[in-house]
C-alpha cells in the first residue's frame, strides 16, 4: 500500500495574513481559497516544486477527532532547496526575514536557514544541492518504474 504524504494543517490565528504571508513572502501558490461547506473555510497553499500542501482553516481542526493545537505551536517544517544561497536572496527579496544559511558541515543536506510565520510557526529551509540534478518528483517517480 503507498501511501503519501501531501496536506499538512497549519494552526495560525488570522486566515488572511497567514496566506498572505506565505504567498507574498515565502512565494507557495494559492491552490484554493473558498468556503467548502459552510462555516469551513480552506486555505491550501503549495510550496513551488513540492507534491505537499499546508491548509488553513476555521473550523478546520473540528473534522478532527484531535484537539486543535495552538496557532505558532508547529516546529520543524522543513522545505529543501538546491542552491541555499539563491533562496535566500529571493526570500529576503521578498520581504520575509529569514536567518542567514548556517553550513554545519561540508556534506549535502548540512546547510540551513529559518523562519517563523507571523503566529511563531517555525521552519527549516535545508540545502539539498541534489536536487538540481535530481528533483524529488523525478526521483520518485523513477524509483516507481523500477
């Protein structure tokens, strides 16, 4: 059985300036935006290249038997980049302030900046030079037809 991870629910307080904050300053697309049944309303936002969506929502965490967890309360999301450096110039560029890259090591994947949304959720933005080569979806999608 496959299974995939694609939607991740995001706690904020304020619908609007989250997607407006991720769309304007971290640049994830707008997938939708509506009011799907009454009283629920979803925001899902796509980061450029990824098959993974988060989603914003009133009324969102009542469909789950979980309790709602805490707007900010989130760490650790983790998007990945081929060229560090080139996210980090756009993303200043943009606005958003984000840390300067720290390299921990020579290695692929030991190099990483971070940010917060505007409720304190935290996010890692790893370099994976590896990824220039070899995009995730390609990777995947070749290990399927092997």
């Amino acid at each position: 059985m496959d299974m995939t991870l694609e939607v991740i629910p995001l706690p904020v307080s304020d619908i609007d300036r989250a997607r407006d904050f991720y769309r304007d300053k971290v640049g994830f697309h707008v997938d939708i935006d509506q009011e799907v049944v009454p009283g629920l309303r979803i925001v899902q936002l796509t980061p450029p290249g990824s098959g993974c969506s988060i989603a914003l929502g009133e009324g969102i965490w009542k469909m789950s038997p979980q309790s709602a967890p805490a707007p900010g309360s989130y760490q650790g999301l983790q998007l990945c980049v081929a060229d560090i450096d080139a996210a980090h110039a756009e993303l200043t560029a943009r606005g958003l302030e984000v840390s300067e890259p720290v390299r921990y090591a020579e290695s692929d994947g030991a190099t990483f900046m971070y940010f917060t949304d505007p409720d304190g959720n935290g996010w890692a933005v790893q370099e994976y030079r590896r990824r220039a080569k070899e995009p995730l979806h390609k990777a995947l999608g070749d290990a399927a037809g092997a």
